[in-house]
C-alpha cells in the first residue's frame, strides 16, 4: 500500500505542479511592486525550492520502489516537502495581506482558494500531509483575511472552516476508497498468484504422451510417459489394444470407429480407471504408412475436474447446495415441455419474512447458517422428483410435477410455513422467522385454456407471493385471476398516479377538528383526494398503499406538504393544520430541509403546523423515526401518534417519544356509548395524556352521545363526519371557528374547564 501511495504521488506531481509554478508566479508579479525584495525573494526562492524537491522526488519515486527501507525513507521526504509547502504557502499569504489594495487581494483570495483545494490532487493518497496542508493552508488563509479586513472578515473565516472541515471528510473518504482499492488488488494478485501456480502444477502433470498403433490396433512403440500415466509398466502395455484401456461408452465407442476408418481425430476425451482412480486422457491421431497409426495424447483429468467443478458452481448455490435460479430455470422450462399438460407444473415461491433483521443484527455468518439449514428444511420436504432452490438473497423456490388438485398444493404450503416456523438453533442461540409464499400454475383449476411459459409461470407465483404478504407474515396465496386483475389494476393506477401528481388530479381535503372545551373548530387533518378523469374522487385507501409500494409517496407527499401550507397561508386565525407523514417520508434525508424553507418560503408560523405519524413508522424506524421527529420539533411543529391503542408497545412509544398529542383511535370511540370497557380505555388514554403533558383527539366522532361522553371523558379535541366531513380549502368559512354548544349538556362544559384549569395549575402542564 505505502509503494503505491509512492506511485500515486509521482503521477499526481506532474499535474499539480504546473498550477503551483502559475501561482508563485501569479503572486510574485501582483506583489512585487509593492512588497519588500528582502521578504519577497526569500519567499519565492523557498517555494521555488519546494518545487523543485518535489520534481526531483518524482523523478526519483519513478524507479526506486523496490526497496522497502528505501521506500520508508521516500515517504517520509514526501511528507516532509509537502508538509513545507503548506508552510511556504500559508506564510506567503499572510505575508501578502500587508501589501496591495483591492485587485491585489481580490488575485491573494483566488489564488489561496486554488492552493487550498488542490489538496484533492497534489497531496492525493498522502493524508497525514493532506491534513496539514489543509490546516495550515486554510489557517494563513482565514488570518490573512483577518488582516485585510479585520471583524468583516469573520464570514469569510467561517466559510474558510466550512471548507475546511469538508475538505478533511473528503480526504478522508478518498483515503478509505483508496485503501479498499488497495486491498482489493492484493486480493486479485494473490487469486492470480494461486491460480498461476495451480496451472504451473497442470502443466507439469499434463505432459503429453506418444502412443503407436499396428494394423490391428494394437500397441507397439511404448513410451515411459504413457506407461507412466497408464499405471502400467512398459511390458504390460506392449502388445495390448489401445481400446482395452478406457471405459466402455459412447466416448470409446466413437474412438474404435475413428480408428477402424483409419480417420484422423483430435482432441477426443475418453475415460478410463488408473490404480482405481477415475482419469480422463484427451488422444488425438493421424495414420501413417505402413497402416500404423501414431498419435498423441495427455492427462486431462484435472482440468476435466475443473470443469466438473465449474459446472457445479454454475447450476448450484455454494452456500446452501441447492440449485440456483440459472439451474432452477432451466429444469422449470424442462418440465413444462415435457409435461403433457402444464397444469402439471406447480411452482411455490419463498421468502423469509425476518430473515433481514437477524442479518443486520448477528452478521452474515449467521444469517448465511440459517440459509443453509432453511434449504436442508425445505430439501427434506419434497419428493425424489421435486427441485428446490435458492434463488438468491432469502428466497427460495420449489418445483413439483403433479397432477393432484390445488387443495394438495395448499397443503405442502402448510408443510413448507411449519418447517420455517421451527426455531432454528444456531451457534448455542434460537432464532425463529416466518415465511410467505406464492404457489402458482399455469392453468386455473376450472380454465384449462390458458397456458404459459416459464417466465409467466414465475410472474405469477411472485404475483402470488405479494398477496401472500399482503395478508401479514406466516401466510401463502394461491395465484388466481382476481390476484391477477389486482396486481394489472395497481400497475395502472401506478402509471395514472405518476400522471396525476404531475398534472393538476390531486385535491386538498380538511377535516375541522373541534376543540372541546370550546366547541369551536381549533384545526384541520388535511387528507388528499385523487380526482381521477374516469373513475371520479378517490380516497386514499384507494391509491396509498399503491404509492408507498411504488416510491411515488415522496413525490405525492411533498405535494401535499406544500400545497397545504400555500392554502393555509391564504386562510385568517391561528388554527393548524395536521399533515401525515408515512415512513417512506420519515426516512428522507430531504424531508425537514424541505419543510424548513417552505415555512420560510410561505411565512407560516411553524407552531400552527402539526405532523401525524402512525405506530408503523416507530416499529419499523425508531431510531430514524426519533431524529426526524426531533428535528421537527426543533422547527417549531407538533407531533401527534396516530392511531393510539392499535400497536403492540403504544405505552412505550408516549415515554421515548416526543409527542404533543394522542389520536385515540375510532375503534374505541365507536364504542364508548355501548361499552365500559372502551369508555374506561379512553378515560385512561386522556388521564395518560395530562400526566404526560400531552393533548388527546379523539377520531370518529358519529353522533352526539359520543361527543358528550368524550367531554366527560377529558378528551381535549375531537373529529369525525358528526363534527363536519372532510372539505375542499373553499368550503371552510370564518364561522367554523366560533364557539358553539354542540354535544354539551347538563354544564358539563363549565365543570371540565374548571376541572382542567386546577390540573394544569397544580401540574404545571405544557401546551403544544
């Protein structure tokens, strides 16, 4: 690695040198007017002299890598002229800023900024140097610019350490990229060096062999090398027929018939057994007069063994020993040309539902082990006949040839769930994942008209296996025409979805959310309609879940994002708006510097913005999911959870999270008129929040006995199609947000806000 540093250095120089002669000579002739010969010329003079030790160094790099000590000492000189450059330089431009007016300095700040960048190529692969000259370089840069301009200087400081921080990460990162490089050329030149003496080895065992034949096709002339290779001495071969050497087959077959004929031949591969051991010579022959034959042969055995080998490696998965998807798909075509009708063909489809998480968190050793015993597990299930596979990843196939009906193939999909269910024992540890698959054919059970081809047959078992996870984890389906219809429709409404987010389809939604101390509308839920030319307003349910499979929800919710904000702004009050977030969104590194400059760009307070997530986004990302939702908060916006009460570990998410309110989810609202136990959860959800400092909405408000309940109950807002329907931006009127009496009786009102008020003053409550 250090000699190739060395190499890098020597090439770079070439180039980098050039632009440094440029700028001394830039500098000398924008300063020599006004800066002193006594400082000037010593200055000049040191640069000139790091230079020319650089050239020289080069020159010198170019045929003296050989040596490692001598190596050792040129890296060291390296670094030492470099790092004396950075010096030159630095000190040259503070020296500079004494001197000269405007135009002069204006030429010291564009030629310090090229010396300060040419780090990326005239210190390439020497980062201790690179280091230091950025250092140096940027620090007489930054004082330089102090002594020109004194306090105005300070932004021109702060970039100068910007730069140079993005500079050291580079050079950094091209130090690694580098050494990866490296290593990997020392892994290509040791695989070259092992084959290399693998083949030398071939060679030496390789050596041909003569052989002569009489008329009768027996031997006669009896070289020490065939002799040698047959594992025969020289007396017992003399005398022998040629023939009686090999296996019997179509190899030799086709030998004694060349010989008969009296044809030449070369290169004909025949089998025979030496000492018990299987070998293979490769003969090739020519007649001569006098009806003798004489020929040539050699030991082809290990480079038959090799192609054996190669060959194996080309239709079986090396980890696992099953086929691969090259060998699956042949014997797939295999079979439906020979089947005699391809119903007979059924095809199962596999992937491990949690096989990523235990790769990321025990390593590939371990995860490599499950795979190999998933493939033992799912080996051991099929017949003589079947085939399984590992396509590649964690996915894996298996091929039958049967006649027996679906309910046959429902079964083995039983089987196949219940064996992956098993723990798996690993290294003293137990693992257990889940599956789904996709079983498909080529004929539906009750259509014997329709056929396909291997590639179809695939197409719908991995149709099938999206349904299958569609459905949860631990689950298969059976490929159909209504699996079919669905997957055709999502990929129109993919393409229609593309067009419509592009085009002027979408529609902005608000649902008032009524704050029930007040009875007055205190914010929005925005929902986006999909206003499509044929099949009229869509709701969401109808065209998400298709955007968050596509990656078309990045595009779709910045659209959202932003055409909110532009409405609110033209809108009077203080309410907010609530906007949902999927966990697509979450993840994008560009989501809050997007937010951040439309609050900027609409002059929106971010305090009347509010963003929901749902449980899925803290399951699935929590870590991620955190620090975006931190840094909204930072902005100024709210958080709300979704859905509260349908997830696993709710309780946990209140205490790790930073949430501003809780949306109780419509399946307990829906309920609190009939049921006390749904009355008591809500009850208990809304105490929960004012302990933590939090609000609670309560979603799906459907009548008026449910509102007042939800009063009782402590909840601070509410929304739902009894409070109002969600309504385009033109339908919403100032009168919304007056205080009404809707839902209250008995002074049930009067009772909560003084309830409430002696809460937050004895608790001190925080307000989002």
């Amino acid at each position: 690695m250090l000699r190739r540093r060395l190499e890098q250095f020597a090439q770079s120089s070439s180039l980098a040198l050039a632009p440094a002669i440029a700028s001394v000579l830039v500098l000398l002739a924008s300063f020599a007017a006004d800066a002193p010969l006594t400082l000037i010329a010593p200055w000049a003079a040191f640069a000139f002299l790091i230079i020319g030790l650089r050239l020289v160094l080069a020159a010198q790099l170019r045929v003296e890598l050989a040596d490692d000590r001598v190596s050792q000492l040129r890296w060291k000189q390296v670094n030492a002229v470099l790092m004396a450059g950075s010096v030159a330089w630095s000190s040259g431009f503070i020296f500079a800023a004494f001197f000269g007016d405007g135009l002069q300095h204006a030429v010291l700040g564009l030629v310090g900024a090229a010396i300060f960048n040419t780090v990326l190529l005239a210190h390439r692969n020497v980062p201790r140097a690179a280091q230091v000259h950025i250092v140096t370089v940027g620090g007489g840069l930054a004082l330089a610019a102090w002594i020109i301009a004194g306090h105005d200087a300070l932004a021109i400081i702060a970039l100068i350490v910007v730069y140079a921080l993005s500079l050291l990460i580079m050079i950094r990162v091209q130090d690694l990229a580098f050494r990866r490089a490296c290593e990997g050329e020392l892994l290509r030149r040791q695989s070259e060096d092992t084959v290399r003496v693998l083949l030398h080895e071939y060679e030496a065992q390789a050596s041909d062999f003569l052989w002569t034949l009489d008329d009768a096709g027996v031997l006669c002339e009896v070289s020490p090398r065939l002799a040698e290779v047959a594992g025969i001495d020289p007396q017992g071969l003399t005398g022998r027929r040629l023939l009686e050497l090999f296996d019997a087959g179509e190899s030799r077959d086709r030998l004694a018939d060349l010989l008969a004929d009296r044809a030449p031949f070369r290169d004909l591969v025949v089998s025979l057994s030496v000492a018990g051991e299987q070998r293979w010579w490769s003969l090739s022959a020519r007649p001569q007069s006098g009806a003798r034959i004489t020929g040539v042969g050699r030991d082809v055995t290990e480079a038959r063994m090799v192609e054996q080998q190669v060959q194996h490696m080309a239709h079986f998965d090396q980890l696992t020993g099953l086929a691969n998807r090259y060998c699956f798909d042949r014997e797939l075509r295999t079979a439906l040309a020979a089947a005699s009708s391809p119903r007979e063909v059924a095809l199962f489809y596999l992937d491990l539902d949690d096989f990523k998480a235990i790769n990321d968190t025990q390593g590939h050793g371990m995860g490599d082990a499950l795979l190999s015993q998933m493939g033992a597990r799912l080996a051991g299930e099929v017949r003589d006949g079947d085939l399984v596979a590992r396509l590649g990843g964690d996915e894996f196939a298996v091929l039958m040839r049967t006649s027996a009906g679906d309910g046959m193939l429902m079964e083995r999909a039983h089987r196949f769930l219940a064996v992956a269910r098993a723990p798996f024992r690993i290294d003293g540890q137990t693992f257990c994942v889940s599956t789904s698959i996709g079983i498909a054919r080529c004929q539906a059970e009750n259509d014997a008209s329709k056929v396909c081809d291997a590639a179809e047959l695939m197409r719908r078992a991995d149709l099938a296996l999206y349904a299958a996870k569609a459905k949860g984890r631990d689950e298969f389906a059976l490929f159909d025409e209504a699996i079919d219809r669905a997957a055709r429709k999502r990929r129109q409404i993919e393409t229609e979805l593309r067009q419509a987010i592009e085009g002027d389809q979408l529609r902005l939604y608000y649902q008032p959310i009524m704050d029930l101390d007040s009875s007055a509308i205190s914010a929005f839920e925005v929902l986006v309609r999909w206003n499509h030319p044929r099949r009229g307003l869509l709701t969401p349910d109808e065209f998400l879940p298709i955007a968050e499979d596509s990656g078309l929800i990045l595009p779709l919710g910045y659209w959202v994002i932003r055409n909110s904000l532009n409405e609110l702004r033209e809108w009077d009050g203080d309410f907010r708006i609530a906007i949902n977030l999927s966990v697509t969104q979450m993840r994008d590194a560009q989501l809050v510097p997007t937010i951040r400059e439309l609050l900027v760009t609409t002059g929106i307070a971010p305090e009347r913005v509010e963003f929901e997530i749902t449980e899925s986004v803290l399951i699935r990302d929590g870590d991620a999911g955190l620090g975006t939702m931190r840094r909204l908060r930072d902005l100024g916006a709210s958080m709300a959870l979704d859905d509260f009460g349908t997830g696993y570990s709710s309780l946990s998410y209140l205490r790790s999270y930073p949430f501003d309110r809780i949306k109780i989810d419509r399946n307990f609202v829906v309920d609190i008129t009939a049921s006390e136990e749904a009355r008591a959860i809500v009850g208990t959800i809304a105490q929960l929040a004012d302990a933590l400092g939090m609000y609670t909405i309560a979603e799906g408000v459907e009548n008026a006995e449910q509102l007042a309940l939800l009063r009782k109950l402590g909840c601070d807002e509410a929304q739902g199609f009894f409070i109002q329907k969600p309504m385009a931006g033109a339908e919403i009127d100032q009168h919304m947000f007056e205080a009404t009496d809707a839902g209250e009786d008995d002074g049930v009102l009067n009772y909560r806000r003084a309830l409430k008020a002696a809460i937050a003053r004895k608790k001190g409550r925080r307000h989002a």
